[in-house]
C-alpha cells in the first residue's frame, strides 16, 4: 500500500480579505533562496479566514482522505497550538453544486517551534466524504481562530490531499 499526496491549493484558490499570496522572503528574514518561494499569509484576527478552492480527486484514490498542510512560522511557537480546518462538498458529473458544505473537519498541533521554523498539521476527513476518484471537491481551508493560539503570520506553502491506495 503507497501513501500519496497531491497538491490541492491551485491557481484557481481565492483568498479571503486579510489572506494574501506573498514571498517568503516579505515575510520572514530570508538572505538564501527560500526568500523566492511564494507563501499563503494567514493569521489570527480572531474569527476564521482562508481561502475558497476546488481540485479534482486523482484517478487512484481510495479510502479516507486527510488535508496535510506545510508551512514556514513567523515567529515563535512556545506551548502554542497551531489550528487549521476544512470544510466541503464532492460531486461527479450531473450532480448539483449548490449544497451546503460539510461540518468542519479540524486539526492542529501544540509544538514549540523556532521562529522560521517548518511546520506540519494533518486534518483527518471524516464530514469531508463521498471523495471518489474524478469527483471535484469545492472547499474552504481556514485558520480555526475558536482553537488558535498562536499569534505570528503563517505561511502556508502546501495544502495537500494525502490518501492511501489499495
């Protein structure tokens, strides 16, 4: 059995106001070649931001998905707990768009971290189902503010969707 993860924050992801596309090297001090990256900047204003985005489910998924999101901290995370969630719908072709979204799916870490560190936050599907192979999902990924305690920007450099085939 093969563990894989595919890309879901594409071209088409439309962030929310006070979430903004940035390079790293705006954000933290970064005198090497990271500075070149672009990031997602999030932080905690105190009530729940993200981004809106779809991506096709890849032909060899089976099972439960989680959403792994990857990124760089600006600043220090001292027994902090870093949160993030999702929320959606997946449909096939000749099925309606229009529905509501799934209860929120959460996850987070309570880590101590340098300033500039990586880090990793697993969100485990379980509202988040009927994901089937060629499906589209339309989502929203947050930073879960009710659970947040860290305070610095957050740069989000991968938002996957990591599954295990048969």
């Amino acid at each position: 059995m093969a563990t894989h993860q595919t890309p879901i924050m594409g071209p088409n992801t439309l962030p929310e106001s006070g979430v903004f596309f940035d390079m790293v090297g705006n954000q933290i001090t970064a005198t090497n070649e990271v500075g070149n990256q672009l990031a997602l900047v999030m932080a905690d204003g105190g009530s729940d931001v993200g981004i809106h985005g779809n991506f096709t489910v890849p032909q060899n998924y089976v099972g439960t998905g989680k959403i792994i999101v990857k990124g760089i901290l600006d600043g220090v995370m001292t027994s902090k707990t870093l949160a993030f969630g999702v929320q959606g719908i997946a449909r096939e072709d000749n099925e309606a768009v229009d529905a509501a979204y799934s209860t929120e799916d959460l996850g987070n870490v309570t880590a101590d971290h340098a300033d500039e560190d990586l880090f990793k936050v697993e969100i485990t599907l379980s509202n988040l189902t009927g994901l089937a192979a060629g499906d589209t999902v339309f989502y929203y990924f947050f930073i879960d503010a009710s659970v947040n305690d860290y305070a610095g920007n957050v740069l989000i450099t991968d938002l996957l969707l990591q599954f295990a085939d048969a």
